[in-house]
C-alpha cells in the first residue's frame, strides 16, 4: 500500500489538474521550502515528523494527526527541524470553483473554508478516532484516483464530497459547544464504559441493561451525538487497539480476538475498509519500517 500510493515529493505549487489533487508524501531529506502562496485550497493531513508551519506570520508546531487548511493567496512553508522520524502527510488541493460546485448543493461543503478565512484560524487538532476516520477516506480516494475500475470518475466525486463534508462536519463540531442535558450525560456515560470495557461484550442489550435505558435509546442517543452508529464506534475503536497491538508484538490471530472480532473473516474485511489494506499487508509493512 504504502509504496503503490507514495508520490515523490515534487516542489511545484500549482495545479495540473482543474479541479483536485492528493498525494501521499514519506521522506526522510527535503530541499528547503520557501514562503508561498497558490490559488486554491491547500488541505495538509499530517501523520508524523518534527516540523513546524509557518502560516503568514506566525509559526506553528505541527503534532501527529493535525489538519491544516491554507485558504488562497495566503503565504505558507513547510520548516522541517529533525528527520529523525520521517515526514508523512497527506496534502490535498481542491480549486474554488470546484468548492463553489459543492456549494450550489449545500452550505454545509463550505462550513471550514469560510471559518478559516473570517476566524484567521487554519490548524484543527483531532482525536486518534476523528483523524483516522478522515484517513480511511483519503487512503480510499487515493486507492480510487489508482485504479482503472469502471464508474471510477462517479466513486472519486463520491468520495471527495464525503471527505470534504467530514471535514466540514468535524470542524463545526468543533467550534459548536454541545448542549449538555441528559442526552449528551447518556452519551459521555456510554463513551467512557466503552473504552474501559473495550474487550468485553458490548452488545446493546449488555449496555441497555447496564445503563437501565432501552437499547433503541442507546443507540438513538450514539447517533444523535456522534454522528455514527454505536456499533461503528466500538468496531472503530476495536480497529485502533488491533491496529496497534499488531504494531507490537501481538500476533493477528491474538489480536482480533482480544478484542472482540468474533472470527478473522469478518475482522479482516473491517480493517480492510477501515484502514485501505489488509492487516497481514499492514503488519509487514510495519516490519519493513
């Protein structure tokens, strides 16, 4: 997976295409970055290395699973400090018109390029959870972008409105406190009993006894608050501690069924569509690093 997506880190700062471009970066040595700027939107995803973003004036230290999103004409660079961890990200470039094409179907495509023009304010932190589902979705485009597979023109624009409609989601969600009543009380409850109950069964009817509410309000609740099904989120965050125990010394057959995947069938097409490649590709990718 990783070396069939990766792109050779090229400087140019324009686009070839009319209306998008992704590309996967890894390097290890990078040629000094001016201050710049371009015509469109610059999306930045940032997966692991020591650098800092000067965007206009100011400098920013860049963490593990940032997003950053440089509206037009705004004069940006890249400051790489150490290479002792290599520099992965995800850069995305999408045109104005092409925004204004997903703006005619709705406002809520332009939610965060309009927050970061007004509030002058580019940099999005995101939880392990959040940044992973935005990396299923680009690894999925890119995959998409490779192939040659029929209807692949339709599956792009579907999967560059569902990512830009993620991102827009994530950034309102962010700047838009949650009420708290009951409701959000429940979700925050059932959150946390998750995560500390992670590896035991947490079907609704467990939960639904747990917490003394009907299972059809549990899950009405989940989704209401999160925007994904509560079997979505524990398979998700079962995904992520899976994804890092084969990271370690954990075999795949130890870790799929340490934490809750009933058989590897059903284990391996969710890492699959979670994570854009198998979990043996992943583990001897992991090995190769």
């Amino acid at each position: 997976m990783r070396k069939k997506l990766q792109t050779a880190f090229q400087p140019r700062q324009y686009m070839l295409s009319q209306d998008f471009e992704l590309y996967y970066y890894e390097d290890r040595a990078l040629p000094k970055v001016e201050l710049h700027t371009h015509d469109y939107y610059e999306f930045c995803f940032f997966l692991e290395g020591d650098i800092e973003m000067q965007v206009g004036e100011e400098t920013h230290t860049i963490l593990s699973g940032d997003i950053l999103l440089i509206p037009p004409h705004l004069s940006h660079r890249s400051i790489i400090k150490s290479y002792n961890k290599p520099y992965r990200r995800f850069v995305f470039w999408i045109s104005r018109e092409y925004c204004n094409h997903l703006l005619q179907s709705s406002p809520d495509y332009a939610y965060i390029m309009q927050y970061v023009e007004t509030e002058k304010c580019y940099i999005f932190h995101t939880d392990q959870m959040a940044f992973h589902t935005v990396q299923s979705k680009l690894l999925r485009l890119l995959e998409e972008m490779h192939a040659k597979k029929f209807g692949r023109d339709a599956q792009i624009s579907i999967c560059i409105n569902d990512l830009i409609l993620c991102l827009n989601r994530l950034a309102y969600e962010q700047n838009t406190p949650k009420r708290k009543n009951s409701e959000y009380v429940l979700y925050q409850q059932l959150a946390e009993y998750i995560e500390d109950h992670i590896e035991e069964d947490l079907s609704l009817e467990t939960l639904s006894k747990k917490f003394f509410v009907s299972k059809y309000h549990i899950a009405h609740v989940f989704k209401d608050n999160l925007g994904i099904s509560i079997h979505q989120f524990i398979t998700k965050k079962r995904l992520l501690l899976c994804k890092e125990a084969i990271s370690g010394k954990m075999t795949i057959t130890e870790a799929y069924r340490t934490f809750g995947f009933g058989d590897y069938s059903s284990f391996y097409r969710a890492f699959k569509k979670e994570f854009g490649i198998s979990p043996k590709d992943y583990r001897d990718m992991q090995m190769d690093l």
